[in-house]
C-alpha cells in the first residue's frame, strides 16, 4: 500500500515571511498554512490482483495559532471540537461533514494520512460551496508527514529559516 501526501503547487515559506505579510500596510493579520492532497493506493499482488482505484483527498495543515484566520474560521461544529492551539504536534484531526459522511467517519475514528494514524476530534460543515478542505490538521503535523513531489522523499520541515527551498 502507497500512502503519500504531497504539495504539488506550493514551497514553504518561514514564518519570518508570514510575519513580514502581516505587518503590510493594510493588511490586518496573516496565517501560515499548507495545503496538502493524500493519494492512497493498493499495488496489486499474486494474492490480490483486482485492487481498488487510487484515492486522494486534501488535507489542510491549519496553523493553530491563528483559528480565528484561515480556513477553519468559516466552519461550523457539527460534532465533537475543533483544533487548538494544544493539538499542535498531536496526531488530531477535524473533517468535513461531507467527507466524515462519505467515509463513514465521525467523532472518535482513526484514519491514515500519510501513513500515520489520526485521531478524528470533530467534525465541521463548511459554507456552501466554499470548495474547501476534506481535512483540517495541525500544520507542524502536515509539515513533518508531507513529501515534496509524488513518491519522493524530502520533506517540508518546520523550520523558523525555511524559505521557498524545497
């Protein structure tokens, strides 16, 4: 099984540079984040030759010390809580309610991203239409599990001196 979550748009920015956004003239406040897209497969083996198409869904590494900017700030408690400043380096994790009904998830669940276990502690609805994340987890957690390219082995450490090297 390949479980490989990767940022195919995005390098990483410190967070010296979002400071530095925050502080624009007009700009009132800034959040770091990284959006991420899960891709799980099956290789088909002798045992198993008929496998299940690939799935992916996307994850949202949500910098916790900002909920109130960024994208869980549009959500709403369906059940259970959403993510604090607390869960930063725990395995947590908050869904939609769409994807939590379509994978038959709810308060409680375990689920894989990026072949580590996390544990479901709510459930969100979002705005209609709002076309956002399957999944909310804390950025240092998306951080350490995220590889750059598909397949690949570096990286996106959290790092105060990263900037856009990948």
């Amino acid at each position: 099984k390949i479980d490989n979550l990767t940022s195919m748009a995005y390098a990483p920015i410190s967070q010296a540079s979002v400071s530095s956004v925050a502080g624009l003239h007009d700009v009132a406040s800034a959040a770091g984040g990284l959006m991420l897209t899960d891709t799980q497969a099956t290789l088909p083996s002798q045992a198993h030759p008929n496998v299940a198409a690939p799935s992916s869904f996307t994850v949202d590494g949500v910098d916790l010390r900002t909920t109130g900017l960024g994208p869980l700030s549009n959500t709403k408690i369906h059940s259970g809580r959403n993510l604090t400043s607390g869960d930063a380096t725990s395995d947590v994790a908050v869904v939609d309610s769409n994807y939590a009904t379509s994978n038959k998830l709810k308060t409680g669940s375990t689920m894989t991203i990026g072949t580590k276990a996390f544990k479901v502690v709510g459930v969100v609805k979002q705005p209609q239409g709002s076309g956002a994340p399957d999944v909310y987890i804390p950025l240092a957690r998306a951080q350490a599990l995220a590889t750059t390219t598909p397949f690949g082995h570096a990286h996106l450490k959290r790092s105060e001196e990263h900037t856009s090297e990948l």
